[in-house]
C-alpha cells in the first residue's frame, strides 16, 4: 500500500534505486565505448610510432618524443573517453525520459512519477491520486526488470566492442612485425632509459681484430632482447664508396653468422636488425701468416691392410679411428712455428720444415673441430684457419651368417648335416666358429677359420654335424649358430653372431595310440589320443622359440635401449612362465588320467617333464634385465 508520510510519498526508494542503477549502467555503456576507442586509437598511434622509431634507427631523442607524445595521447584518450563519460551525472528526469523511451509500455507512469517525487506530490495536493501513480510506476518498472532490460542490449554490445578492440590490439603486436614489438617495448618501457641499446642490443664477435692479409673472419651476432627473421652484415672496405649489406644465417642456438673470406684491406663492419645497430668494428690486416694450402696423409691401423693416402688442399679430416694423419701446412708467410688446436683443449705442435711448411702427426680418435694457428711477428699465436671438422669412423663389427641348413630342421640320428657359414668385414675376418650344444648341455666350438699372416675380407667356411657319433635318441636336439669376429687391435675385436638353429631328431616311425575312453567311442577317443601326442611336440617347439628369443637378447643386449631390452625380456619371461605352467600341467595329466601306466612312450615322458619343469623354472628366474 503506497501512503504520503510527511509530504513525502512512499514507494519512492524504489524508484530512486532504479534511477541509480539505469544511470549507473548508462555511464558504464559509454565508457565502454569510450574504451574500445581509446584502445583502437592508441594501438593505432603505437604502430604509428613503431614505424618512425624504425625510420630513424631508434635515436635517443626519437623514443623521448615518442614516450612523451605516446603518454599525452593515452591520457587525453583515457580522461576524454573513458573517465568523462563514468563522470556524467545526468538528473533523475533526464534517466525517466531515458527509460519511457526505451519502454513504452511504462505509458508516462515513471516520468511522472518521479517528476512528482521530486515535487513532492503531498504538496502538490494529489493525496490519494499520487500514491496511485507512484505505486503504477512502481509496478511498471519491476515488469521491465527494474529497468535492467532498458539497455542490457546496448551494454552487452558496448562489452563486446571493448573486448574485440583488446583481443585485436594484443594480436596485432603479438604476431605482427618485430618492428611493432621492438617500437612498443622501448615505449612501455621508460625505466630501460631513451638509449635503446638498454633494451636491445646486438652483441658482436670478435669485434675489433686483426687478422692476416688474405685471411678469413667468422662475425658471429647475438640478438639481446629482441628477436628478428632478418639479420645483416653490413660492411665497408677502406677506399669503398658505399657499406654492402650480407644477410647472416641462424644456428639451432639463435646465433647468427657469416664468415668474410680472403681480407685483404683493413675492414669495417656492423650488425643490424630491426633498425637496431651494433657498434662499427674494425678488421685490420697486417703480414701475419694464415694458412694458404693443407696437405693430409692418412695413414691407417697396420691391421686393416691399406697403404696411406695423400690428399692435397684440404683440412677437414674423415679416417678410420686409430688412423695417424700428417698435417703439412704451407703459409702465405714464414712462420716459425704453430700448434693444431683441437676441440676440447688439445693442442699439437707444428714444426717447420727447410722448405718452409710446418708438419704435425695427428691420431684419430674422436669426431669434432681442430683448427690451425701459427706464430705471428711477435711470436704470439693467431688463428691461421677456418674450423676444419674431425669425423672418427668406426669399425663397423663383421657380418655373418649360416646358408645350410640356415633353418630348423628334423633329422634322423644317423644322418649327416652339413652347415654352411659365412662371415665378412671390412678390414679382415680374424676368427670364424661354429657353436653348438647338444639337449642344453655344455656348448662346443668348432673352429671353421683363424686369420694368420693376412686377414681375409670374407671366409666361407663348413662344418658337417655326424649324428650318428654322438648316439642320439629321438626327441633329443642340437643347438647350434655361427659366431665372427675381425681384427680390429684398437678398439676391440668387432664380434657377431647368426640366430640359433636347431636340428631335432625324429623317430623312424610314429605310433599314434588312442587313450582308453569310457563307452567305446572311437572317434572321440582317438582325437584324444592325437591331442596328447601333439602336447609335448608343442611344448618342445615352445620352449625352442624362448630359447632362441632369449639367445638374441643376450646377443644385442649391448645396441637395444635399456627400456626396450626390459620390455623384451619381460616378454620372454612371461612365455617361459605360460610354458612351464603348461608343462607341469601335462605333467600331472599323464599321471591322474593313467595315461603313463599304459604306454612305455608315455611313461617316458611324464618321467621328463618334471625335470623339464625344474629347469624351465631355473631359466625364468634368470631372466632379468640388466
């Protein structure tokens, strides 16, 4: 029920607190949009700025100007734009008129309700007739979401418009041009000072150098503060009119350089990127010796077998680690002396030679950079050289491998089979064996090759296997792989070996018989009988295949990765746990269905197979990664 209390009408805090909150939200619409102009129009003097700062290489009093100018024109945007309009404070009639016009379906009430408000309707003599304006009005606004549905529109899209100009202003310097974020740093950074070389510089090697005349000069740059996609060399010989710009290359480490080749008058240069400068450097030339042809001899280890080899006018050095290599330098000046510098801090003398070079012996043993340097006038070391490389080449290990039978095979025990096998190496084959084991017993060798005075690139050599002197029985097999190893003295013999094969002996014939069954069913129990028959085949073929899976892990247990080797020695011993699970399940079948009581084939092999389960447990114990 709305009343008149002391001439003032009630109800009137609910539309003095709409008014509030639609002049609230009226003010933030327009300093949004004040907002998202500021930022476009300072984004766009930034840029602005940006590309001057770059026209005129960053100059000290360029960027003062610039921060200043940046700073009057982001306050001036800010006080006009943004802070002006949160100012504005427009009469409580003025918001009413604001609001009827947006909602007509208020039909006046608000605007008179709050001009009566303001005029005290108790005076005005309305009595009972104000109150029912003002209480109208009052429903009114609550129907239109106490005036919050007037301009939620308008505020949502003001929103929008800040946030799109924001959003597009941070990509623009994000992902534009360098020049944008290299202007836009030193302007948003005044405690880095007007000298842009406080924010960004261009750091030089090897500055100011004097070098031989003709010689060569590696300028190395490095970007502090700044990244670019583009860097330049810019340099100027003595008596040239005009600097020459050479685009410089990157490395994976974000150095930039480019080598200058055969200086033959004094130099001077600089770095630039994105109108940043380094310091001008100067190279000057003097009569100091530099390296004007290289001479190598390789002289190989006395075991692969090969005369040396002379290779003229070059440095970088490709030889068989362990190789001597002599390095005969000529000067474009006498020298009284040198030094090789290898990587890693070795050095090796250099001695003159009456015809004026200078020789050093260099052994290979690992890859990497050596350079030369001679003696200058003054009898200190300069650099006389590029960087020249060191490639060690290893001796790879021997190949070999088995042709005959080169597969399992199933053979009688009075046959005889002969194994072909064949190795080869680089440098020399030294040893050639074949190895073998008969039931898992102890291994035995037999030697098909032994280098003596001269070692052959390639042996082939064979071995007959006489199965009938070793008495074996059917069922019993013989392992058996061929093993290499060459000559190399230096290092350590290179070894290899083939897979492992296995020859199984057979019976001469095979009686199958059927397992007694309960009710006479022929076909039935046959099958079964067939079905106990093939177990210990398949068992024995299992067991082969761990054996051979195991083999080849110990064999390249040293060039697999320690996780894959884990994982491939789980792996097989996990098979050989499902196989001796299986095992010892037949084992127990033979005996709990009298299947062993009734045939001597099969009371054979129950008697076995414990003992085949003893070991196969011992052989997964040991199967552990190293």
């Amino acid at each position: 029920m709305i009343e008149v209390h002391g001439g003032v009408l009630a109800g009137g805090d609910a539309l003095a607190t709409a008014v509030r909150d639609v002049r609230g939200r009226w003010r933030l619409k327009h300093a949004l949009r004040g907002a998202a102009l500021a930022v476009a129009l300072l984004a766009t003097m930034w840029i602005l700025l940006a590309v001057v700062l770059r026209a005129v290489h960053y100059g000290s009093a360029a960027v003062i100007a610039a921060r200043l100018s940046g700073l009057a024109v982001a306050a001036l945007c800010v006080w006009r734009l943004v802070v002006r309009p949160l100012r504005q404070a427009p009469d409580d009639a003025r918001v009413a008129l604001y609001v009827e016009e947006h909602e007509r379906s208020l039909g006046g009430a608000f605007v008179t309700a709050v001009e009566l408000q303001a005029g005290d309707g108790a005076r005005a003599g309305l009595g009972g007739i104000g109150a029912r304006l003002v209480r109208a009005a009052v429903d009114g606004i609550r129907g239109v979401d106490a005036g919050r549905r007037v301009d939620a529109g308008d505020l949502r899209s003001s929103a929008a418009m800040f946030a799109m100009a924001l959003v597009a202003a941070v990509l623009t310097f994000t992902f534009g041009p360098a020049t944008l974020r290299t202007g836009a740093q030193l302007m948003l950074t005044p405690w880095a000072g007007a000298d842009p070389g406080n924010a960004f510089a261009i750091r030089v090697t090897p500055g100011d150098a004097t070098i031989a005349k003709g010689g060569d000069q590696l300028i190395a740059a490095t970007l502090n503060g700044f990244t670019s996609e583009n860097v330049e060399l810019v340099v100027k010989s003595e008596g040239s009119p005009s600097w020459t710009r050479l685009p410089m290359g990157a490395d994976s480490s974000g150095r930039w350089a480019f080598r200058l080749f055969d200086v033959s008058v004094p130099t001077e240069y600089a770095v630039e990127s994105e109108g940043i400068r380094s310091p001008t450097y100067k190279l000057n030339v003097a009569p100091i010796p530099y390296v004007a042809t290289m001479d190598l001899e390789y002289r190989y280890p006395a075991y692969t077998q090969m005369p040396s080899r002379q290779v003229d006018s070059t440095g970088d050095i490709a030889a068989l680690t362990g190789s001597m290599v002599r390095v005969r330098v000529t000067p474009t000046v006498a020298a009284t002396g040198g030094r090789l510098v290898v990587d890693g801090g070795d050095t090796l003398a250099l001695s003159p030679t009456q015809d004026g070079r200078l020789i050093a012996m260099m052994r290979v043993t690992k890859s990497g950079f050596y350079k030369v340097e001679l003696a200058g006038p003054d009898g200190r070391p300069v650099s006389a050289s590029l960087d020249y490389t060191i490639d060690a080449l290893p001796d790879r290990p021997p190949s070999v491998n088995i042709g005959k039978p080169g597969r399992d095979v199933r053979v009688l025990s009075v046959d005889e089979v002969f194994s072909d096998s064949k190795a080869e190496d680089d440098y020399g084959v030294a040893k050639l064996e074949l190895a073998f084991s008969v039931n898992g017993g102890e291994e035995r060798v037999v030697p098909l090759f032994s280098a003596t005075a001269r070692a052959l690139r390639e042996v082939a050599a064979g071995h007959t296997f006489m199965l009938e002197d070793m008495k074996l029985q059917p069922g019993d097999q013989i392992s058996y792989y061929a093993r290499a190893t060459d000559n190399n003295v230096v290092s350590g013999p290179g070894k290899a070996s083939t897979d492992m094969y296995f020859l199984t002996v057979r019976p001469y014939d095979m009686d199958y018989r059927q397992g007694q069954q309960g009710g006479g069913g022929g076909g039935g129990g046959g099958g079964g009988g067939q079905q106990q028959q093939d177990s210990p085949n398949r068992l024995s073929e299992q067991q082969r295949q761990v054996i051979s899976a195991t083999f080849n892990l110990a064999r390249d247990s040293a060039t697999l990765e320690a996780k894959v080797l884990a994982e491939n020695v789980a792996t097989v011993r996990l098979a050989q746990q499902r196989l001796k699970e299986e095992t010892a399940r037949l084992a127990e079948q033979l005996v709990s269905r009298g299947i062993a009581g009734g045939d001597t084939a099969w009371a054979k092999i129950a008697k076995i197979l414990p003992r085949a389960v003893a070991q196969m447990d011992s052989a997964e114990a040991r199967l552990v990664a190293p």
